[in-house]
C-alpha cells in the first residue's frame, strides 16, 4: 500500500514538473522573443521561427513526457481501478488545467503579435523622426548660413552707418557755418533795403516836385487856352470844339436833380456816361442795357440778347462797342450802331461782376469774376488771351493808363496789381478791412479811388500805391460788394451812394463834405460823372437813374 502510494504521489509530482516546465519554458520563450523585436527589423523572421520551433519542441515533449509515464501510470492506476471516478475527476481538472495552460499561451502569443506590431509602428515613427530631425538640421544649417550673410550685410550697413554719421556731423557744421552766413546777409540785404527806401522815398519827393511844377505849367497852358477861348466869344457863347472840350472839364458840384428816370423794372447796377458825350448808359437785373439823352432824359435805344442781371458794364474809347458782364458766367460785346451782339465771350465758372476795356486800345478787355479768376480777352479775335489766379474774389477792376497793368479790388480787402501778359503779381496792399466794392482811375492815372464795405473811400498815388486821403462820413454806408463810387474829370470831387438813398460828395483837397444830394428812396448802387465835368448820373435797387447837375 506504501509502495502504491508513493508511487501515485510520485506520478503527480511528474505531472505537476510537467505542467510547470511547460509554463516556465514558454515564458523564457516569449521573454526572448521580446528582446529580440526590440531589436533590428532583419531578426523578426528569425524571431517567428524560432517561435514556432519552440512550440513544436514543447509539443515533442509533451508527447515523450507523457510516453514515459503512460506504463507507470498504467500500473499506478490498476490498483485504483475501482477508484475510476475519483481519479476519472482528478484527471479531468489536470485537464483542464492543461486547457488552461494553452490558453495562456494562446494570450501570449497574441500579446507577442501585438508587441510585434507596437514594434514595427514604434520604429516607422522612428524613422520619421529621424527624416524630420534630418530635414530640420538642414533648415537650420540653411538659416544658420543666412544669418551669417545677414551678419555681414549688417556690418556693411553699420559701417554705411557710421560713415553717415561722419559726414551729417560735417554738414551740421557747414550748416552752422552758413547759418552765419546767413544772418550777416540778411542784415546787410536789411540795410540795404533801407537805404533803397531812403533813396526811394528821396526819389519821390523828387517826382512830386517835378509833379507839380509839371501841374503849375499845365495850369498855365489852361489859364492860356481860356484866355484864348474868351476872344473867340459869339453872342456871349463860347463855341467848343469836340477835340478840345476833354481839356476843359472843370467839374461843379452838382446842386439839383435835372432828370429822374424809370430805367429798369429791377435793379440797375451800372452806369455811365460815353466818352465826351452827354449819353447815358445804363444796364438793369432785367438783362437789358438802354442808351440815353442825359439832357432831356428821353431813351434813345435799347439793346437785348443777354442772359442773366447785368452788374458792371464799359464802352470803348470810340463810343462804338459796349461791353457788359453778367451773372449768367458770360460777357456780351454789342456793337451800338447794329444794336447787335459781336461776341458771347465764355470762360469764367461763376457770376463776372466787373470788367473794363483798354484805355490805349479797343480790343483788349479785362473782366473779374467770382471764380477767383480774372480774364483778359481780345475783341478782335473773340477769345481769352491769357487768365490769373488770385486767392480772393474781385470785385471790381480797371486798366491802368499804359495799357499793360491793371489794378484789382478785392473780397479781402486788398487792392492788387497785375502784369496782365505775363499774369505776374506786381505788388498788392491792404486798402480796407472789409471787402473792396468799387475801384476808379482817375483822368490822369495818378489817383485810384477804392470804396469798401467798411464805408471808407480811400485815394491811392498810383506811383507808390500809398494812401494819400480818406473819406468818410457817419451817414454813409455801402449797399452791396459791387457799389460803385466815382471821382470827377478834373480829381477834385468824391461822389459816393449810400444805402439810405443819400448820395454824398467830397471835396478831395479839404477831405470834407461839400454836398448831399436826396432824390433816391432806395439803396444807391452807382456813381458816375461825365467826362465833361457838368453831370452826375446815380442809380439804385429800384432801377430808378438821377442825372445831377
């Protein structure tokens, strides 16, 4: 019975060896498979033979184990024989532990296929990464090449720099040098200046004198001529020629109203008288421009065709031409004996409110604009010859006695001079604080009268464009940017209108009223006395015309 029992205890011992090498070789198997994937890809081939080498041996051994001990436990169970059931059971559970067994190395090698695989993924992103960290060395070899470059370009561009630097620092030097310069001329242009202008002013005092002595002689020849034209007395009637009656325009102030006139249904802005005649030219808001006799007030004609309200109007020298500006941006030229327009002359891009022609030649005109433009044109050709810009509206102008200059009034205040061929600035000076309205030469072009909006009429010495007189009077007031005051044939008298329907003259050597003259109930407009010195003519808003004498 011992005997027996040893020999069953032994047989399960056998088993159990069995069993337990089974499991400790096939985990030395894995473990070795395990080292191995770690490794280089060319051993994976190796590694799954060796695997299933290794499998087939525990499966040969398996198979010779159990040979071995199949005799033993043969006669080991015989005399268990009648135990069956109880051995039939233990059996059943080696199986299942046996079953057991393979399962775990079903799991082992389904974990060795996955650490296969995690091998094979591990080393692909390896190899990534080693073709990224390659790609990066050579960006960074590249840009470590560019930086260098950039390194030198720097060091050129310090250098550049430097030298910069260097010849600023001179200049700065020369600049301070020539800022010396600079002053030591300017005080010198400065006393130079000063000395032209003692010379100047030494130089005037001269012209004045020459002046007057020119005036005493010239009142002589006057004294002479009526001495001359008193022997030639006809019945108490001094007969005067037309070429002479120009040197005899000894002016009177003007007492009474001679003739009252309805000329324009609106407003009459222009007037004036042709030249040595009695004719009276008059233009009206309602676009017509009428001739007539001053002495009797009757109209001797009437010129139509123009668009829009006239505002400023002059005649040529030969009484033939009548030249009109008006708001419709359009000058009309009508020739008198047709009664007909010459010329529609366009250009300006807003209402033309003064305009005046040439006292050397008939065919050049100038007009003013509120285009901040002025125009000269030639009446032969029917077009603009040349234009100046100005920084401030005109509102009135003429041309100076040599034909080639003008002087401009202006919105500003300021009274201008022009080269009217080339457009150049000749000189300019401040005549009122507000806006200029009227400017007037006088016979001789030595006088320019300036009225402006702060009720100021000012006379100008054409020679210097320096103020010479000042009128003013509490009463009088200007009615708009374009009234137009008026000095006698013979630069003794001031005529202005003012906006209570005064109108006021001055004497220019006292400086003083010397008459008021009340016939208007509406706002004077204009003023204009004849080149014969007898007769006033004025108009206002209502298109109402007073001749005075």
């Amino acid at each position: 019975f011992v005997s027996w029992f040893f020999g069953v205890v032994a047989g399960r011992l056998v088993i159990c060896r069995f069993l337990s090498l089974s499991s400790g070789s096939v985990r030395l198997g894995v473990l070795g498979l395990l080292a191995r994937v770690s490794k280089e890809e060319e051993l994976e081939d190796k590694a799954r033979k060796a695997i299933n080498d290794c499998l087939w041996q525990l499966k040969q051994r398996r198979k010779f184990e159990e040979a071995a001990f199949v005799d033993l436990i043969n006669a080991q169970s015989r005399p268990f024989i009648d135990q069956g059931t109880e051995w039939k059971e233990k059996a059943e559970k080696l199986e299942l532990e046996l079953q057991q067994c393979y399962r775990a190395q079903s799991r082992l090698s389904s974990q060795l296929v996955e650490e296969v695989a995690e091998g094979r993924a591990a080393k692909a992103s390896i190899q990534e990464k080693d073709t990224l960290i390659a790609d990066l060395e050579k960006e960074v070899a590249l840009l470590r090449d560019e930086c260098s470059k950039l390194k030198a370009v720097l060091d050129e561009k310090t250098q550049g720099v430097e030298l910069l630097t260097s010849e600023n620092e001179d200049m700065k030097g020369q600049l301070e040098e020539m800022t010396v310069n600079l002053k030591a001329a300017e005080a010198e242009n400065k006393m130079l200046i000063d000395r032209w202008m003692l010379q100047k002013m030494q130089d005037a005092e001269r012209l004045n004198e020459v002046n007057a002595l020119y005036k005493e002689m010239q009142d002589e020849v006057r004294a002479r001529s009526i001495q001359q034209l008193a022997c030639m007395q006809v019945d108490g009637v001094v007969r005067q020629s037309e070429e002479g009656a120009e040197y005899f325009t000894e002016s009177i102030i003007p007492m009474h109203c001679k003739n009252r006139i309805r000329a324009h249904d609106s407003g009459c802005a222009s007037i004036l008288f042709e030249y040595n005649s009695s004719k009276l030219i008059t233009g009206g808001q309602d676009s017509s421009i009428k001739i007539w006799d001053s002495s009797t007030g009757s109209l001797n004609q009437t010129l139509q065709g123009c668009l829009g309200s006239i505002l400023d109007l002059t005649v040529t020298n030969d009484n033939k031409t009548i030249i009109a500006a008006t708001s419709s941006n359009n000058l009309y030229v009508w020739d008198i004996a047709s009664a007909r327009i010459r010329h529609t002359l366009t250009g300006h891009s807003n209402k033309v409110c003064a305009v005046d022609v040439s006292k050397v030649s008939n065919r050049h005109v100038i007009s003013a604009a509120y285009d901040r433009t002025i125009k000269a044109w030639d009446l032969n050709k029917g077009y603009c010859t040349n234009t100046i810009l100005h920084p401030s509206n005109c509102n009135a102008l003429c041309f100076n006695m040599d034909g080639r200059t003008i002087c401009s009034g202006h919105q500003d205040g300021y009274v201008r001079q022009w080269d009217i061929e080339t457009g150049k600035k000749l000189s300019e000076v401040e005549a009122h604080s507000q806006a200029l309205t009227s400017i007037s030469l006088s016979r001789n072009g030595n006088t320019i009268l300036t009225s402006g909006r702060d009720n100021v009429h000012n006379l100008f010495d054409m020679r210097t464009l320096e103020i010479y007189g000042t009128l003013r009077a509490s009463g009088n007031r200007i009615a708009s940017n374009w009234s137009r005051s008026c000095i006698s044939p013979d630069d003794n008298y001031v005529a202005a209108g003012s906006a209570d329907g005064s109108v006021y003259i001055w004497s220019v050597q006292k400086g003083d009223i010397v008459g008021t003259l009340k016939e208007h109930v509406a706002p004077v407009l204009c003023c204009n006395w004849s080149g014969l010195g007898k007769l006033l003519a004025t108009s206002d808003k209502d298109g109402v015309v007073c001749v005075w004498s």
